[in-house]
C-alpha cells in the first residue's frame, strides 16, 4: 500500500508538470472512456491526463507519448482455469503510458492522424471482486455456493495499441478532436489460495493461479476541444491535450 501511494503521488506531480510545460503553445480539454472487454465502463480522471507530446520527424510521421489516469471499474483476469464474463477485479486507478508512431494527413481546417505503439500501465489499490469471482467459480465447479480468498502480486504490464483521430479547426485557435483506440495488454497477477463450497457437502481447494494476468483489452474512445495560443494558420504541427 505505501509502494503504491509513494508511485501514485510521483505520477500525479509528473502529469502536472507535464500539463504546465504543455500550456505554453497549446493547451486543451478532453475526456477519454474505456470500454474493456468483459468489463466495466470506465472514465478518465482529469485534467491527469496528456498526449501527444512528442518530435516530428517529418511533415507526416511524429513520434509521440504522454501519460493517463483512469479510474477502472472494473477488469477481467485471464489465463484462469475457468473464464468469466464479467469484472474480476476492480475497481482502481490505473496510469497508462503510451510510446507510438503517428502517420499525419493535414489540411488547412482538418487532421487525420493514424497511430500505433506499445504502452506500459500499472493498477493501483489493485482489489478482487470476490462476488464475480465466486460466480465463476459456482459454475467452473457446479457448485451452488462457494466463497474464496485469495493473495496476489500487482505487476506493471504492457501491451499494444493501434487507433485514429480526427481534429477540426473550428478556427484557427480552436479544433473539436475526435479519436479512437483499440488497446491489446495485460500484466501479471498471479493468484494463491483456496476456495471452499460444494452442494450437499463443503469442500475445500487449495488452488495457485500462478500465470493469472490482468487483462487490459478493449476499445478507447475520447473527445476534445484543442486550444491553440500559437500564431498562424492551419493546424499546429503537435497536438498537446488533455
């Protein structure tokens, strides 16, 4: 626990010092969603969160990065004996860094960017929800009842993203973004313990999921309103948001 609150506190005062080194040129709001699959809906904490930081290595191809946090609802584990449709663990923080190569097509009014990469994310205050776990339980075993209790080990992943956005300059100080990402990770966290229930008659397991994994998969959908303090016409050559 005070692992995780000395990193969570150090990544805060790093997204601020990001949003305020951000703000010299271009600045603005947006807010991301997170759809994960056989999960919870989840939504983003702002304003720590910002993308598109990064170099342009020509007109059309920019190397980019930032950092997110999101509050997760709830995610999945797989690599589980049984599978479950709904959230095993949850809810959390969890902070999200993306490193990602971004292919541009500008207009004088419009932006197109198509981007991929790796990111790396970390779960913080990391809790099983012990009400789906023993669900997928009852049904892995045929059992009517069964209650569980586990110990785990909260891991940093990674995974790959790939994704579009589209920016329109309203004017040439104000754009709407408009983006979607589609994120494939997963961290480890391995399970011990056991688990007791039957129908009849209780028994109990002594089970170790030792290759058990957080599973960071789904769909990444935001929406914002860029902010441009430069000069000139058409859109700037990064994006600094969120």
């Amino acid at each position: 626990m005070q692992k995780d609150l000395g990193i969570r506190r150090g990544l805060i005062a790093f997204l601020l010092l990001l949003n305020v080194t951000a703000n010299g040129q271009q600045f603005g709001l947006s807010f991301s969603y997170f759809i994960p699959k056989n999960g919870d809906f989840s939504t983003p904490i702002s304003p720590f969160s910002i993308r598109g930081l990064g170099v342009d290595l020509n007109r059309f191809i920019a190397l980019e990065t930032g950092a997110s946090l999101y509050r997760m609802s709830g995610l999945n584990i797989k690599d589980l004996p049984f599978e479950s449709k709904k959230a095993l663990v949850g809810p959390n923080f969890t902070i999200l860094v993306p490193a990602e190569i971004v292919f541009s097509l500008k207009g004088s009014a419009v932006e197109f960017d198509v981007k991929g990469g790796v990111f790396g994310f970390y779960g913080f205050g990391q809790k099983i929800n012990y009400g789906n776990f023993d669900r997928a339980i009852r049904e892995y075993e045929n059992w009517q009842v069964a209650n569980s209790d586990f110990s785990y080990d909260n891991k940093p992943g990674w995974g790959y993203h790939a994704g579009a956005e589209l920016t329109i300059y309203v004017t040439q100080q104000v754009g709407i973004s408009l983006e979607t990402n589609y994120l494939m990770g997963s961290s480890k966290f391995p399970l011990k313990g056991s688990y007791i229930g039957g129908n009849a008659s209780l028994e109990t397991k002594q089970v170790e999921y030792a290759d058990a994994k957080i599973d960071l998969t789904g769909l990444e959908f935001s929406i914002g309103v860029i902010f441009n303090s430069g000069q000139g016409g058409g859109p700037p050559k990064k994006k600094r948001r969120r």
